[in-house]
C-alpha cells in the first residue's frame, strides 16, 4: 500500500512533540517517540520512506547514529536493499574512516567501516531530523570519499528555519515535513 508524503506528514506532525532546552538551554528536541510508539504510523512511515528508497533507485540506506538508524533499518528491509551505519567515533571495530562536522550545539564526526560500501553502490541517507545540515553533508562528503553515489537524503523532519538545506544544495532531498 503506497504512502503519500501528506498522510505522513500529518502523522509526524500530530505525533512528535518539542522538548524545550534539550540538551541544552535554548535547542528545541524533536522527540520523535510518540510516532515509533503508534504501530500504525511508524508502519506508514516506513512504508513512505522504503518507497522514497525504491524511487531514486537506491541499493542501500545509510543511517545515521543514532535515531536515523530506527528509521534506515526497517526503510531498507522494506525496500529489499541493504543497511549501512555510520556511527559516532569509537563505536565500531576494525579500520574505519571518519569525517568531522559542526553540529547546532557541539562537533562530532562519523565513522564508516572502511570496505563496507563496493564503490559506485548508490545510497540514500536517512535521518530523523534535518537542521543546520552538518550531519548529513559529512555524511555525504564521507559516503562520496568511500566510492558511494549518493542518490538521495531522506530526512522525517525539517527544520528549515536552520537552513540546513542550504548545506546540501544540489543534492536530492526528500523531507516528509518541513517545521
């Protein structure tokens, strides 16, 4: 059963509520639990977001640590195509690669297996929340430096009065709900 980005939207945005000053005072946290918790709309959602997957001709979704993993592990499954993580620093075993960023509130970098992506595989990146756009552009700048194509970002919500758009311009975009 297809999903139309609307139906979607509205479940993400009657659902995720605002968390003033987390995790720190003046950061607005999108806490998108109220939606996993709701059998029905989490299913939706998955089923927008693996048919989004499916339309850009993707072969894998990379999720992004952490909450981007619940919605990239079950988006790929559906979809039929692999899972890759990137993970913050530390977290994974063997050789990696990392990238840095900036985030709203602090840095950090991500971290990707080195040999896990064949090069020319085409990938979505799935998060939960597009902001200021550092996340997702390392993650891209790290995917495109491993050999991947990235062929789509796929973010639940926006929020574009960050810009983060800005960040990723000439890059496909799909969000489900722009705040």
């Amino acid at each position: 059963m297809s999903q139309s980005r609307e139906s979607v939207a509205r479940l993400v945005e009657e659902l995720c509520r605002d968390i003033p000053d987390f995790p720190k005072p003046g950061v607005i946290f999108k806490d998108i639990t109220p939606l996993l918790a709701d059998a029905a709309a989490f299913g939706a959602t998955i089923r927008y977001l693996s048919e989004y997957c499916k339309r850009v001709g993707a072969e894998a979704v990379v999720g992004i640590e952490a909450r981007g993993f619940i919605l990239a592990a079950p988006s790929a499954y559906a979809a039929g195509i692999g899972f890759i993580t990137l993970r913050k620093p530390g977290k994974l075993p063997g050789k990696t690669l990392s990238q840095s960023y900036t985030l709203e509130y602090s840095e950090s970098a991500l971290e990707i297996h080195e040999g896990i992506v064949r090069p020319g595989t085409r990938v979505v990146i799935m998060d939960d929340v597009l902001a200021t756009g550092g996340t997702a552009a390392a993650a891209a700048d790290l995917l495109e430096r491993v050999g991947a194509e990235v062929v789509g970002m796929s973010f639940l919500i926006e929020l574009g009065f960050l810009g983060g758009r800005d960040k990723l311009a000439g890059r496909q975009l799909d969000t489900v709900t722009t705040l």
